[in-house]
C-alpha cells in the first residue's frame, strides 16, 4: 500500500504569512500608541485640576469671575453661552464673586461676543459697573493670559460648561492665575457631544500652550477696568 506524504507549502508561503501577522500586530501597536498619546493631554487636565472644580453653592468667595465666550445667536448668547451668564450672575448675586469679566471674540464689527453678554447680564440683575468686558479672547488660552497681563487678575472664579472647563482652568493656571472652575451643566444633545469629543483634541493644543506660552493674537496695553470695577463695589 502506498503512503501519500502531505506536501507541505514552501517556504515563501510561511515568509508570507509571517511577515502577514507581523505587519498587523506593527499595526494594532501603532494604533494603541495614538490612542495613548491622544488621551494623555486629557489625563493631563485631569491631574492638574483634580482639585478646581466647584459649584456655585461652594465656589470659593474671590473678587473677580471669568465667564468665556460661546457663541451668539443672532447677536444674542447662544443657549450654551446663557447657562455660563446665569451661572456668573447666580456668583455675583451670592456675593461669591465682586466683579464679572466677560472674554470673548470681536473680531469683525457684526460679532461682539463681550457686549452681547454684558447685556445679558445687566438684564438679569448685574450691575453694569461691575462687568468688564475683553474684546480679544478669541480662544482660552488668550482669554487667560490677557485676563492675567492686560487686566491684572490673579485670582479668579472661572465660568464654562463642564466639558470646557478643565481645560480653562489648566490654562490659567498656566498663565499665572489662581483658578477655580465652576462646570455649568448642559443637556446632553449633540452640541454637548460635539463640545466634548472637540476637547479631546483641544486638550493637545493646551499642554502645547501650557509648555510654549505662545503670545496671544492680540495682547495691547494694560487696562484698568477690573480695578476701577472693584473700587466701585467697595
């Protein structure tokens, strides 16, 4: 009886399929590697405002609150940028704040973020004298160094929805301002979700910011409208 020996496949084939499986796993590890390296800026904002995040109700009495822009919606504050309003209002009622600078973009003369939210405010019960408003923050990053450099603040009380506010708080700090945050709760619709996938990738540009310094895109010279602010409420 004859025997039948199985043919076994050449040696190329076993080169071919190893070099098959090396290359996916060189793969799958490049891609663990981007997910880490993505997540870390997160992580990042997490460790260094672990203990920054406050409420209203538990907001630490300081003399000035940061409220940032979000956007207008024919020329009035988005809803977004509304809950941010009446949170800062809600400070300035419980005495927890003294003056509210409100920083946001005005780069085109049809857009004016800052005097949209003074008033708004003003119309729910602050006074106007106690609002100071900066036209150049058109992102966080220039929101807080001008806060810190043009406008003299050293402590404050920041304003944002939850999902930004890590971030706002990181980089103050950063620019030399002793922060806290108080994350504004939102609905979770599909701005929400938008808003923090963004910060994913928002928070790489942080760390940079946090590291680099970069010069804001308009810094100018000294303004003194927190102080003369203060002197009114005193």
């Amino acid at each position: 009886m004859k025997i039948h020996r199985p043919r076994l496949p050449h040696a190329p084939f076993f080169r071919g399929s190893l070099q098959g499986r090396a290359g996916q796993r060189r793969l799958v590890q490049t891609l663990m590697s981007v997910c880490v390296l993505a997540l870390l800026p997160a992580t990042w904002l997490f460790v260094v405002t672990g203990d920054r995040l406050r409420t209203t109700a538990d907001a630490p009495r300081t003399e000035v609150g940061v409220v940032f822009g979000a956007g207008l919606w024919d020329g009035e504050p988005s809803p977004y940028l509304a809950h941010r309003l009446d949170a800062a209002a809600r400070l300035y009622h419980e005495g927890r704040v003294e003056v509210l600078l409100v920083t946001g973009d005005n780069s085109r003369a049809d857009y004016d973020e800052p005097d949209a939210m003074r008033a708004y405010l003003t119309e729910h019960g602050v006074p106007a004298a106690r609002i100071v408003t900066d036209y150049a923050g058109f992102d966080t990053w220039d929101s807080c160094v001008r806060a810190k450099k043009i406008f003299g603040v050293d402590r404050a009380v920041l304003v944002s929805q939850g999902f930004h506010i890590r971030r706002a708080v990181a980089l103050c700090e950063a620019a030399g301002i002793d922060s806290y945050g108080v994350g504004v709760d939102d609905k979770h619709d599909v701005t929400w979700y938008y808003g923090g996938t963004r910060e994913v990738f928002a928070a790489g540009k942080a760390v940079l910011d946090a590291v680099f310094h970069p010069a804001p895109t308009f810094l100018g010279p000294k303004e003194h409208g927190i102080a003369r602010a203060l002197a009114t409420a005193r």
